[in-house]
C-alpha cells in the first residue's frame, strides 16, 4: 500500500519568533500547491503561536518538540498537553535523542508522554535509535525492540492509527554522518516486523516510520525512495528553507 510520506522540521533550539515568520511566508508559497506530502514544522515553543497563526490555512501543520504527560504541577520548564491544545499544535516529538541524552528521559518517560497525548487529537512522534557503541557491538535490533515495546507499552492497535515512528540512529545525530540507505531501510523493515507481531499486519502496513539522522537534500531521494521509509524527521537542513523545500520534493 502506499503510505503518505511526513517531513517534519525539527527546529530544536534555533530560530526567534521573527525568525519564524520570516521562514513561514518564505516557504508558503512553494508548497501550497503540495498535496501528496505531509508538510509539519516544530518551532520552539515561543514560537509555536506564530506557526500556527501563520500556517492557518495551509497545508503546513505545527508540532511541538516535547510535553510533559501531567495535566499541570510542579514541573518548572516544563509544558502541558493543555497549554499545546489551547494553541493548537497538531503533533509533537516524544523521546528525540536528545531529550534522552541531556535531560535523562527514558523509554518509560516515553510511554507516560505517549499515552496522555494519545487521550488528545495531537499526533506524537515517538523517537527510538540505536547509539555508535550499540551499532558495533552488533546490538542495534536488540535496542530497537526494547525502545519500541517499552516505548508502546499498553498502547493499543486502535491508538496507532496516530503514532508516527521516528528511527533515528543517534550516531547520525547532527555528526553529517547518514546512515545508508540501505542500513535505513534495514532498521524500518524491522521496526515494521516487530509491529507487525505486536499487532497486525493491518497496522504495520498503515503506520509512518520516519528516518532521522543528517537528513538533507542530497540524500534524500535515496533515502525517502526506500520502501519502509514513510518520510523524515529533519534536523538541521530544515532550517534552510530552500534545503527543507528540496527534501519536501523529494518526497513528492
């Protein structure tokens, strides 16, 4: 079956609220006439309102980068399904590498974020991928499995309609170093198996995996014409808007 391919910036922590809407009207104009890609931005959080102002009425959606699984509490910094609702943002990232590396989350972290967004209409984005050491000691499906399964834990095939999978190997992270084509498409055809016997073959063949991992213009063709490849979770070329237009083509 073919799945619609996902493209999602993930701005991390760059660009100001004027920054934002100067990328928004830039890139406007040359996908409104995209209709077979979807196209999702993931500002900062000052500058979700300014997103989602400006890509009202477009086929550009808006995503967060994080929340927190509580409703409201004593979680300096954090944000709450609710204040994202009030926006209204349509997805966020849950469980990006980095989340992971600096500020300690973890795959049950993931899950408590994942099932209290899964109570909501926000789409998640949950992130899984294998670091350096895991990959050279031959352990990367290991890894993944536990990710994913702990990351889903009581998740039900119903709920999955609206999760998108994001592999993305952390040893790509923002490092220029892309994982092959090949190496992409053998992970996601996992990812894809291990759903598959998780739940079904109906929802494996319907969920989006996305890869992410230095993600660019020159690479993705190849990568996004792989068959377990449903689109990208784009770091730093997303920043460029004539960078992220060219991988959105390539999708297209």
């Amino acid at each position: 079956m073919k799945r619609k391919k996902i493209i999602a910036g993930n701005w991390k922590m760059n660009h100001t609220i004027a920054e934002t809407s100067g990328f928004i009207n830039e890139i406007k104009g040359h996908v409104s006439e995209i209709s077979d890609v979807d196209i999702v931005l993931c500002p900062t959080f000052t500058s979700l309102q300014t997103a989602v102002n400006l890509t009202r009425d477009t086929i550009v959606g808006v995503g967060a980068q994080n929340v927190h699984w509580d409703r409201n509490g004593a979680f300096t910094g954090e944000i709450s399904l609710a204040m994202l609702l009030e926006i209204p943002v349509d997805y966020v990232i849950l469980g990006h590498s980095e989340r992971r590396q600096y500020f300690g989350e973890s795959d049950e972290t993931v899950n408590k974020r994942l099932k209290s967004t899964l109570t909501t209409l926000i789409k998640p984005i949950v992130c899984i991928g294998e670091k350096l050491g895991e990959r050279e000691s031959g352990i990367t499906e290991k890894v993944i499995a536990r990710q994913l399964n702990d990351s889903l834990n009581g998740i039900t095939a119903d709920q999955m309609d609206n999760v998108v999978i994001a592999y993305e190997p952390v040893w790509a992270i923002g490092t220029g170093v892309t994982a092959t084509p090949d190496q992409a498409q053998e992970v996601h055809a996992f990812i894809r198996n291990l759903i598959n016997e998780k739940y079904s073959a109906n929802v494996s063949e319907n969920i989006r995996i996305q890869y992410g991992g230095s993600v660019k213009s020159s690479n993705a063709d190849d990568l996004l014409s792989q068959p377990d490849i449903d689109g990208a979770l784009v770091g730093g070329a997303s920043l460029d808007c004539s960078e992220f237009v060219k991988i959105i083509r390539s999708a297209e």
